[in-house]
C-alpha cells in the first residue's frame, strides 16, 4: 500500500490496527470505530494519536459527530459503485467541522481521487495497480466542470453555471 499526499507520494506516520492487535505504546495509530468505542478510556488518554476508520455501513452518520474530534478519520471505500464515503467526508468537513486529515481507504481508483478531494479527502492509501503507476507517471486527472458547488473550493458566480436548470419565475 502507498500513501498519497499533497500531490505525491509520503511516508505514512500511522499504523492500521486490527481489532485484536496490541496497542503500541509508542506512535500514531488508526483503530475501527467499535474497537474506538470499547476501548475509549486508555485510547484518549495515550500521548500519541489515534485516528478512527470507518466503514460504509447503515451506522456510519451516527459516528461521524464523534470522529470529528480524532486528527484522523479513514473511511472506506469497499468497491467502485459504493460512494458512501463521499458523503461522510462531506458530511465531516461541513457539518461537523473536521479539519484533520480525511484519509480514503479501500478500493481508491484514480478517476475518483479528483472528486474525492472536492469531498474533502487530504489522503489516499492506493493499492490498485493501475492508479499506483499512474500516480507515479504524474498521471492525475483534474475535473474542469462539476454540477454542485463544493464549500472552500473557487466556484462561478451563482447563475453562470450554464450546465444547471434556472428556476422558472
């Protein structure tokens, strides 16, 4: 797995842990969100940081108020047709003002990783063969038109979008 960053690739700080692994006393750790839950009391008091994954799944909105207090939220992207976690980050970054680092996990394709940085994603871990030598041939789309504004990002003048509907008066 490599780990995309600002542009290119970077040294991961961070270990993903299983559920049943140790925790280290030393260094920046990732747990799930249920094992960050169980384990709460000695995972908030560690001198070093913990981050939280969360998968795509019918509680996923439930626990996004709570990670937006980690320094780190890795959400999953489990296939190419499941856009869920565009919706997390967006929900994180806007509603609940999560300024860490936003890091996608999963099946992380390139023609996605553009909009996935509209949603709000600082990071990527890549395992796709096919994205990681893109990657490394500098080979990263830019999107040029998008139909819905994204905050923080330069829009057009609202009514000079030509691609949306104007409300009849």
């Amino acid at each position: 797995m490599a780990l995309w960053r600002d542009g290119g690739f970077a040294d991961d700080i961070w270990t993903t842990l299983d559920d049943s692994a140790p925790i280290p006393e030393r260094g920046a750790i990732v747990v799930s969100f249920a094992r960050w839950r169980a384990e709460k009391a000695a995972l908030a008091t560690r001198a070093d940081p913990v981050g939280v994954a969360i998968a795509a799944d019918k509680d996923a909105v439930d626990r996004l108020a709570e990670a937006a207090h980690r320094p780190l939220v890795a959400l999953k992207f489990d296939k190419f047709a499941d856009g869920r976690a565009f919706s997390y980050a967006e929900l994180l970054r806007e509603r609940h003002g999560f300024k860490g680092e936003l890091r996608a996990t999963g099946d992380v394709l390139l023609d996605e990783m553009p909009l996935m940085q509209r949603c709000g994603f600082t990071s990527f871990e890549v395992t796709d063969a096919n994205t990681l030598r893109a990657l490394k041939e500098g080979r990263l789309p830019k999107g040029a038109l998008f139909y819905q504004p994204a905050p923080g990002q330069r829009e057009a003048p609202t009514g000079t979008r030509p691609w949306l509907r104007r409300a009849a008066s």
